[in-house]
C-alpha cells in the first residue's frame, strides 16, 4: 500500500468513526444533558470534556491532517472533492470552537437549560458537516 492510499484510509476511518460519533451525541447523548441532576452537573460536565476529548482529539486531527494530505495527492476532480471536503472539516472546527466550546464552557458553572439547548441545536452544523464528509470520504475511496 502506497503513502496516497494509506492516507485514503486513514481519512476514512477518521470520518466514518466521527460520523457516527457525532449522530449518537446528537440524537442521545446531549439531549440526556437535561436529565443529569443539577447537584452532579458540574462533575459530569468537566468528566464529559475530559473524556470526549480523549475519543475525539485524534479522529478529529487525524481527519484535519489527512484531509489537508488529500489537497496534495488527488488529482483534479477528486481534488475539487478533497476540497470540499477539507472546507467542511474547517467548518467542523469553527463551529466546535466558536459555538459548542463556549455552551460547554457556560454549562461548566452548573445546569443551564438555555445552554443545553443551544448546544443541541448549534451542534446540528456539524452533525450535518459529517455526515456530508462521510460521503466525500466513501467516494474518494471508490
């Protein structure tokens, strides 16, 4: 297997295991956030960072860096493809720092229904962002 395919892959598995990562929050795990009583909240919240950041920092890097190899190995329509897709990794990030890190930062200081609901509905930019790249994913592998 060659450097190009490895990266191909790579890029695969990455975005294929967010896709799916990202639904399940989505759909249960956020929601489930108004049901964690207020007294725990806190300690659940900063453990919610804490352990989520272990599964998704290097799916989440290992999908930025091979998305941007992708820039550098395929050739011209598969390239328009790759950028696409590197766009809506970029997407992905913005909106992970600019509107779901400051819900969680403001749930960090105790239940607030108004974040929690504000974290589900801003979510849904890149839940749909995933799900677009899965399919730019499978496509450049076929």
């Amino acid at each position: 297997m060659n450097l190009e395919n490895a990266n191909l892959y790579i890029h695969a598995v990455c975005t294929i295991a967010m896709f799916g990562l990202i639904w399940f929050v989505q759909i249960v795990h956020y929601p489930l956030f108004h049901q964690v009583g207020r007294d725990e909240f806190v300690a659940y919240e900063l453990r919610h960072q804490r352990l989520t950041t272990i599964v998704v920092a290097p799916l989440m890097i290992g999908e930025m860096a091979t998305a941007l190899a992708l820039l550098f190995f395929e050739s011209e329509l598969r390239w328009i493809w790759s950028l696409v897709g590197f766009g809506l990794v970029l997407l992905i990030w913005f909106s992970t720092l600019c509107l779901q890190m400051p819900c969680h930062r403001k749930l960090e200081d105790g239940y607030d229904a108004d974040a929690v609901c504000r974290l589900v509905n801003t979510n849904w930019l890149r839940t749909l962002a995933w799900t677009a790249r899965v399919g730019i994913a499978i496509a450049l592998l076929i």
